[in-house]
C-alpha cells in the first residue's frame, strides 16, 4: 500500500550521535523549509532513541506554547511509542555521566503526564520520503555573513581552507555545530576553539 505524502507544514525531529552510545544531540526542522527551530547540544553518554524521545516532546512543548496544532514527524518507532505511551523503557544505566540526558527525560515525562496536547505525533516513512528533513547527515551549520548556511562535513576542509596562512586582511566569523570528530585536530590547529557547545573563531578566506 503506497504511502501518502508528508505533511509539509510540520515539525521533524532526528537525535545524532557517533554510534547508537555516546555523546548524542537532537534538533528540530520545519519540513518544508528546514529551518532549524532547535537544537540541543550534545549530551554525554546517551542514546539515540533517549535523545529521539526528547526531541519530539521538545517539538510538542514548543508547537504547545506557541499554541499551534502540526503534527511531529519522527524516524523512531520506539521513541514515538514511548510518547504515546508516557513511558520510556531502557536498559540504558543511569551515571554521574549521564545526569543531564536522565534529568531531562524525568521532565519530559512530567510533561507528558501533566499537558494536553492535539498535536500528531507521526512516523517517518524513510524508504518512501527520503532522509528526515532533520537529518544531521554530517552537515554543519556554519555560521558566518549567511547564518542558513549548512555544508556537509566531508567539504568543511575544501569550503574553508585550515592550512592557508592567517590573513590580518579578510576573516571570516565561524561556528561550527554537530559532529566534528573527525576533524577536531585540525579545526583546533587552524585556530578554532571548544567552547563547550561548538567550535568557534575567525578563519582567513582564501
């Protein structure tokens, strides 16, 4: 049975992490334009379907305070059943390295079971729609006189040359956002610094 279409005025949601374990974030987009309308900045030792999980109560909060009524759109059946379910069942061991994901997760339960809402909280359909509008994909936003720029990770180092010479002449302001393991050496050598939620600085242009 064909599956119709998306609806194009809602909110989708994807969580990230280097592996299904770890460090893990999530943002939401409007689907159409795919603008972001938040995102959450990577939170230690988690899981993918946690950080799913409270990605799309933080779409239902948001669409809830700004009293508007579009559905959800999620990749993750377990995270969807969950919400519906006011529940999360994980193996996953609570820590000292994971008091933030865990405390976030008590409050969005406590949200679920405390607020009404109308919103529709959907699945993904991805082998017929393509990639999630949210899809982190190894994309980038990097924020300089464009701040809707979004480059893809394999061409951060062709789009912004890290072994040029510094330039006292023409830099550029630039934040960079989401999975930059593979490269945090030599963003850290070409003058970007952590500052606990990004990398940040000014680089020369070529």
């Amino acid at each position: 049975m064909p599956v119709s279409k998306p609806i194009v005025d809602s909110i989708c949601v994807e969580a990230s992490g280097i592996g299904n374990q770890g460090d893990v974030e999530y943002r939401g987009v409007h689907t159409a334009t795919r603008e972001v309308i938040f995102h959450k900045r990577p939170m230690s030792n988690g899981t993918k379907e946690l950080a799913e999980f409270l990605a799309i109560v933080h779409a239902l909060a948001h669409l809830n305070n700004q009293g508007r009524n579009i559905p959800i759109y999620s990749a993750s059946e377990t995270a969807i059943l969950w919400v519906r379910s006011k529940n999360v069942w994980t193996d996953w061991e609570r820590s000292e390295n994971n008091e933030e994901i865990f405390n976030l997760i008590e409050r969005a339960l406590s949200w679920l079971k405390n607020k009404d809402y109308a919103n529709a909280v959907l699945k993904w359909h991805t082998s017929s729609w393509g990639k999630i509008s949210a899809n982190f994909g190894g994309e980038h936003p990097v924020i300089n006189q464009c701040p809707q720029t979004v480059q893809p990770l394999k061409t951060i180092e062709n789009s912004v040359n890290l072994t040029v010479p510094r330039s006292i002449e023409q830099r550029v302001n630039i934040l960079i956002y989401g999975k930059t393991y593979p490269v945090k050496q030599r963003l850290n050598k070409a003058g970007l610094s952590w500052n606990g939620k990004a990398w940040i600085g000014a680089l020369p242009l070529d």
